[in-house]
C-alpha cells in the first residue's frame, strides 16, 4: 500500500467515522477514534452488506457510505455491549 493509498484510507475512514457518531449520538471518539470506528467499519460493512445482498456503487462516496453504515453498526454494538 502506497503513501496515496495509505492516506485516503485514513480520510475516508475518519469522515466515515465521523458522521456515524454524528448519527449514533453519545459516542465521542476525538479524531484516531473515528479513523478507527470508520476502518474497522469499512471491514464491517464488507461481511455484512453483501450477505444481506445490498451492494452499494463505487467510488469515493460509495466507500464514505459504505464505511459509515459499518461504523454505525460497530458503534450500535458497542453501546449494547456497553449496557450489558
């Protein structure tokens, strides 16, 4: 993975974490936190979504979208974990 790569990954991680604790309120990550919930949502969302057979379109907004309904599913678990 190039330093390019490497970069926008990290961009579209932290604005794809970023709107997912705007929609799941209560989750203030600061900004290495919402990188991470956006990644590790990303990855979420890769399992998740095509078994459930939706398929969301390229690009950079399709990965953005893609990142943040995982990272909204991420932060949703947490909260129940959370609770428990």
């Amino acid at each position: 993975m190039g330093l390019e790569s490497l970069l926008i990954t990290l961009i579209i991680g932290a604005i794809a974490g970023w709107l997912a604790s705007i929609i799941v309120k209560g989750f203030g990550l600061g900004l290495i936190g919402n990188i991470i919930v956006g990644i590790v949502g990303a990855f979420i969302a890769s399992l998740v979504l095509p078994a459930v057979g939706i398929s969301i379109g390229g690009g950079i907004v399709g990965s953005i979208i893609h990142g943040m309904i995982g990272a909204i599913i991420l932060l949703l678990l947490l909260r129940l974990i959370r609770r428990a």
